[in-house]
C-alpha cells in the first residue's frame, strides 16, 4: 500500500508539472492588427518595410521588381513566411520566389514550405510559404543557426519573358510564429539581437538619441515582451518534476528494499 501511495504521488506530481508546461508550448493566438499594417514594400534591405508578426501587408508593384520586408523574430520562435502574388489577367507562366535573411544578410534555408512556385497562363495568383528553422538563443561563430534579431524577406520573379516586365502585380505578406519551447532552449545567448543599427544606438547618450541627427536606426520593432524574452522554457518544468519523481522512486525502491525493519525470529534453543 504504501509503495502504491508512493507512486499515485510521482505520478500526479508529473501530471501537475506537465499541464502548464503543455499549455505553454502552444502558440497563444494573437489578434492581427490589420489597421496598421504596411501598404508598401522596400527595394533592397536598407529600405525594407517592418512588419510585426500577425499583420498582413500588402504591396502594389511592377514584375521585375525587388520587393523587400524585415520582421523580428526571438529565441525559441519557429516563424513561417507566406506570400500571395496576384497576377494580372493576362500573363505568361512566371516563376516567383521568396527568400529570408537573418540580421547578418545571411540566407536561411527553409525547413519546408513551397519557397519557389511556378504559375502557369491560367492562374490567377501564386502562393509561397518558406517555415524557417527554430531560433536559437546562441550558437558558434562558424554555424549558420537562426540568431534573434531582424529578418528580412524578399519577393520576386524569376526568369520572366521580355513581355511580362513592369505588369502590375499585388503582392501579400504575412509572418507568424510558433512557440517551440524548451525542446529548442540552449545555454548562452547574444549580448544584443541581431538588428541593423544597435550598435548605432547602443552607446549613445540621452540627448544623441533625441537629435533627429544622429546616427539612423536601420530596424525599430522588437517582438511584445523584448528581446530574450523567452528566458523562461518549460525545460525548467520538466527538470524540476524529473527530479521530484527520481527522489520519490528513491523513496520508493528505500521502502521495498528494506524489509519490515525487524530482526530474523531465532527459535528458542532447546
């Protein structure tokens, strides 16, 4: 009974631990604020259009144009990048594709997702979404992880005949992210996110930062709560119950391998 006991403990021990850590590791969803979102798009990365995560933007350009957006991304966050191109009526088959940079204007490979399609003379848009590797919270100098700071996405047609330049196109972006939790959580982190211009802005005084002067800042949004904001994982959850069920298992394997405590029953010499 009592290694019974012992064991109902562990168990509903885990059970506790477990429940929030489930309810942490998925996504919370969040209202698009559609309101603000941006009607336009950059042509290179210095004048790429911020957009935060969960709006939709939208942009009016001519094929063969370069169509650029930034976005943050932080630690343990797994962003999907999906892009609507409505074509015009009358086209020939246009070849789109969508790729991502990170802070540094390194290309990041997708994990999956369709990043180049092909739309033939009988489509009237063409859809691309590229689900980048999970971000980490540091990683080598030599390797090419997801780091947190700016990302930058970039939209355009490839191999476009002499006929279909400069038609007019509407393009849609939209950036959304899962939260993957501790499975991704690593020691170590940045100092600072990879974002254009903090090192700008970093050590400057009060009245630098006031003077429209200054030294541009070169990517303004960061995610709700701040940068590193994901310090806290469910990896500490299951650490903590982890050991709370080895003591009790202790405890239990204690109790079934000490007997009753008392000593061999002699019979009385005769």
């Amino acid at each position: 009974m009592r290694v019974t006991r012992v064991l109902g403990a562990a168990l509903l021990t885990l059970g506790l631990a477990a429940a929030p850590a489930a309810a942490d590791s998925s996504p919370s969803p969040k209202a698009p604020e559609d309101g603000g979102a941006p009607t336009r798009a950059g042509t290179s990365f210095r004048t790429a259009t911020e957009v935060e995560q969960g709006q939709t933007a939208t942009a009016r350009a001519s094929t063969g144009d370069y169509l650029y957006w930034s976005f943050p991304a932080d630690a343990g966050q797994r962003p999907t990048v999906h892009a609507t191109v409505k074509l015009p009526e009358s086209h020939a088959a246009q070849t789109w594709q969508i790729d991502v940079y990170d802070g540094l204007r390194r290309r990041q490979a997708c994990q999956y997702g369709a990043q180049t399609r092909t739309a033939g003379t009988d489509k009237a848009s063409v859809e691309l979404e590229c689900v980048l590797r999970t971000v980490r919270a540091w990683s080598e100098p030599w390797a090419d992880d997801p780091l947190p700071g700016t990302y930058y996405v970039r939209l355009t047609a490839l191999r476009l005949p002499t006929a279909d330049l400069g038609q007019a196109v509407e393009a849609e972006l939209r950036v959304g992210s899962k939260d993957v939790g501790g499975a991704a959580a690593v020691d170590g982190s940045l100092s600072e996110p990879l974002v254009p211009g903090i090192a700008m802005t970093s050590g400057a005084g009060e009245e630098e930062k006031d003077d429209d002067s200054g030294s541009p800042v070169l990517a303004g949004l960061e995610p709700e709560d701040g940068w590193s904001s994901g310090w806290w994982s469910d990896r500490w959850v299951w650490t903590a119950a982890g050991g709370a069920l080895a003591a009790l298992a202790g405890v239990a394997g204690y109790r079934l391998t000490r007997g009753s405590g008392r000593p061999p029953r002699v019979p009385p010499s005769t």
